[in-house]
C-alpha cells in the first residue's frame, strides 16, 4: 500500500521541474488529492528492515533525484532507463532495489548482473553494495582484468548473488564455462555511454546472449548517443525513463578558462597549485604518459600526488584511488578513462590539463567535484586550437565562461625546439654479439681448435671447394644444396 502511494507520488513528482535539483537535499510533494505536504525520505520506500538499518547506519536521509525517481518503478519491477551524470547518487538507485529484490528467493546463484566499464567503478559498486547490504548475508564479488582469474572462479564456485564485472573478463569467464548465468533476475548497464566510447558494447550484445530472456534490464548513462539508444531499445522492454540533470554539468561547479600556449601548461599549474587550497584536486590529462609525467613532477614540487591510468597494476591502481580517498594524496592525476568510478565527495577542484574531447567527456570529468551540497571549482587550461569546443561547453552550460590569467605568470617564454618535457626517452639500440673470426689454418686442425664447420649440425652441407671457395667468407656459414650425382651416360 505505501508502495503504491509511494509510486504515485513518484509519477506526479516526475512532472514538476526543478531548478536547482543538483542541490537538492529535501523534498517536498504536494499530491493533488491532498493539501497538506508529505516528506519523502528512505522510510517511505519501506525497504526490509536489514536494509533499513544499513541506510540509516550510513547516514543516508533524503534520497536523490535520482534515487526518488529510479527506485520506485525499478521495485515495481519495470525496466528503467537512468539518464543522471556522475555523482548524483545513481548507484544506489539501483543497489537498494535489487537487495531488496534478492533477500526473497535461493541463495548463492548469480541472481544479479551489473556490468560496469571500468575495474574502479566496478570496485565502487561492489562496495556500495557491501555497505548498504550489510546483515543482508547477500554475497557479491568482482570480476575484471589485470588480475588472477583463479581467485574469480574460487569465488564463483563457493556461490555469489550478485556479480559486478567489466564485459571483456566477464566473457572469459562465460567463455571457459566458469560461470553460470541462466538464473540471472537483473541486469544493469552501468555508464552505458562509457562503455560505448571504450567500445564494449559488441561485448555486451554477446553477454546479453548468454542471459535468460525473462529478466529486469537496467540501464544508466549520463548521455543519450544514437548507439546508446539503439542499445536501449534491443534491452529494454517498455522501459521507465528517469532523466535528472541530463547532459548538463552540475550548477554547484563554478568554472573557468586558462587561456595558455601547451609547452606552458605544467609552469602554470604550478603557479595554480600555490595560490590554491590543495585538500583534495583532481587533475586530467589526454594521455597515459602524460599522467604519470605530471604526477612525478608534483611530487618532486613536494606536493602529495600520485597517478592512475592504465599502465599501472591494479594493486597500485586500487593503492591510488585508496590514498586519494583517505587524504593521503593531496592531488590525483588521471586520465578519463582511469577515473570512471572515483567516488569522493570532499573533491574541491577539477583541473583539465587538457581539454576532454567531447562537451559529455566535460560534464563527467566536472561531476567529479560539487557533490553532496558541497561546491567546486572547474579550471580548464584552453589553447588557441580548443576554442571551438570551449563554444559547445559554453551552449550546453548556457552561458560563457570567464577567462582568468595570472599576473605572476610569464606567458611570454617560448616554446622550446623540441618537446623535452613529455618527449619519451629514446630506446637505445641492442647491440649485436658478434662472434670473432677465425682463420681456417692447418695449425688450428692440428691443435684440435674447432672452426665454425666443425661445430655445424651434421646435417649442413660443407662449405664449398674450389672456384666457389673465393665466394665463401672465413667465419660464415652457407647452406647451398649439393650438386645432384649424374649417372654415367645421362
């Protein structure tokens, strides 16, 4: 019954517009019928009492956007599409339902899917799922590259209900038939438009395969592409859509353009670095080698940095993002793709070193910061070849966005002759062991010293005699086939 009001109440809210709805914190919903205000917070999604307690326990009150929109109908078991950017909640919009999906039914089958594009974001999942399942005794683990697969399969066979994977190791696992999905309830895409852009979604059509055909299909994603569209449309079945902030940065983030030459961006960094608060920066670079480069810099500069991109092993990955999280680093360099599932909340400015790609690359990258009430700063340090991107930012944002310099800054040094800052080290050509030359004397016969035919394989022909002699180097070896034998009178 108060599931009901409860979804009711979600439809109606669905039509108002809110303005500011990334600094939401509480809602207040007028229903038609009814004059008086009603106050939605968790409790009124009457969720078991094992998950109730795990809610509070966390400090969790006033559900989301996000999270008032999606969890109504995903409990109501519709097939849900989530369009939110990056850090309004959306994680437990969809990992409180399917707890309270799983605690009815058999235990230590794979009765959920969650398929995430990144290990990180994986990892924030299972953890999220961890928190808000504890005293559920419901049981999840991850699956991704860069790992041992054989603590995977370990797991697997001691029995999990839900299985948060990235689609490449997913689909060893399915492929080597250590995983058995035919009892899977739920699935849910995470960052859809993610997965697209690492060009994953061939892999997920071919796990969707593998899948039983009657199931819930949830799908989240900050943008809505022609290719996540289409994905949307072969998986879900009459979905629910629930759209919160879509494609537009949240208005917590302030932002700004540092106009500046590329061999002058790591000097003015620098200078950024001195006249800011440095608790918690997140800084994006285009490259992998660029990350680890400007992330070794700061610390020579004695700031307490470290970096994350895709070379880096996934204990020291995990050792990043962990030090990031307690405050043991101060700033954290990273790449875009590195830095799908960085959930920290204290994070007060977002630096792009360089410009993302996309006006939707921006919009994840800048939902890092501004979370949970709280405002950032958005720098983003622009060359003259970027403007026509910083015009697409500026329409989705709908506004221009100041420009800042320094005056303690020298814009006017000169670019140098050649790269030396990022140029990688030039990889020294191997040398050759050569064996020395030996002369073919007598002597050497005589003394029982071996030449280079009398260590060859029985099975090579000796060098040649005679006038083909001359064509034979000392110390080389030819394998010219031998002269066939003619018969008499042929």
């Amino acid at each position: 019954m108060l599931l009901s009001l409860t979804f009711s109440l979600y439809q109606w809210y669905c039509i108002v517009d809110f303005k500011n709805e990334d600094r939401f914190q509480t809602s207040f919903i007028q229903a038609k019928s009814h004059r008086k205000k009603v106050l939605v917070n968790f409790s009124s999604f009457k969720f078991h009492p094992q998950i109730a307690a795990s809610v509070k326990a966390l400090g969790y009150h006033t559900p989301t956007p996000i999270q008032l929109r999606a969890i109504p109908p995903v409990l109501e078991g519709h097939d849900v599409m989530g369009l939110a950017q990056t850090g309004t909640g959306k994680t437990a919009a969809f990992v409180l339902p399917i707890l309270e999906r799983l605690l009815r039914g058999p235990r230590g089958k794979v009765r959920a899917l969650i398929v995430a594009p990144t290990r990180e974001l994986a990892e924030q999942i299972h953890v999220a799922i961890t928190r808000l399942g504890h005293g559920t005794h419901l049981r999840s683990c991850t699956i991704y590259g860069g790992v041992g697969l054989n603590p995977q399969i370990q797991k697997l066979r001691v029995g999990v209900d839900i299985v948060v994977a990235c689609p490449g190791r997913l689909l060893d696992h399915i492929n080597q038939m250590t995983i058995d999905l035919s009892s899977v309830e739920v699935l849910v895409l995470d960052e859809a438009d993610r997965m697209f852009d690492m060009g994953f979604l061939p892999d997920v059509r071919r796990i969707i395969k593998h899948l039983p055909a009657k199931r819930q299909n949830l799908m989240f994603s900050a943008t809505m592409a022609d290719d996540i569209r289409k994905l949307a449309h072969e998986v879900l079945h009459k979905p629910v859509t629930v759209q919160v902030g879509h494609s537009v940065p949240a208005n917590s983030v302030s932002h700004a353009l540092y106009p500046v030459e590329q061999h002058l961006k790591t000097g003015l960094l620098m200078e950024i670095l001195k006249h800011t608060d440095t608790e918690s920066i997140l800084i994006f670079t285009r490259t992998k080698h660029r990350a680890k480069r400007i992330g070794q810099q700061l610390e020579k500069a004695g700031y307490k940095a470290a970096s994350l991109q895709g070379n880096l092993s996934q204990n020291k990955r995990q050792a990043a993002l962990d030090g990031f999280r307690d405050g043991r680093y101060q700033i954290l360099v990273a790449t875009d793709i590195a830095a799908r599932g960085i959930d920290v909340s204290s994070i007060s400015h977002v630096i792009n070193y360089d410009i993302p790609d996309t006006t939707d690359a921006y919009t994840h990258r800048i939902g890092r910061t501004g979370r949970a009430a709280k405002t950032g700063d958005a720098f983003t340090f622009v060359t003259p070849e970027d403007e026509s991107l910083v015009r697409s930012i500026e329409r989705i944002l709908g506004e221009k966005i100041e420009r800042r310099t320094l005056k303690q800054f020298d814009y006017r040094k000169p670019a140098p002759a050649r790269d030396t800052e990022f140029a990688r080290r030039p990889h020294e050509p191997q040398q050759r062991r050569t064996q020395p030359k030996r002369e073919h004397t007598g002597s050497a016969a005589r003394t029982g010293a071996r030449s280079i035919s009398s260590v060859a394989p029985k099975h090579h022909h000796a060098a040649p005699r005679g006038p083909q002699a001359a064509q034979h180097s000392p110390g080389t070896r030819t394998f010219k086939p031998r002269r066939p034998k003619t018969r008499a009178g042929s």
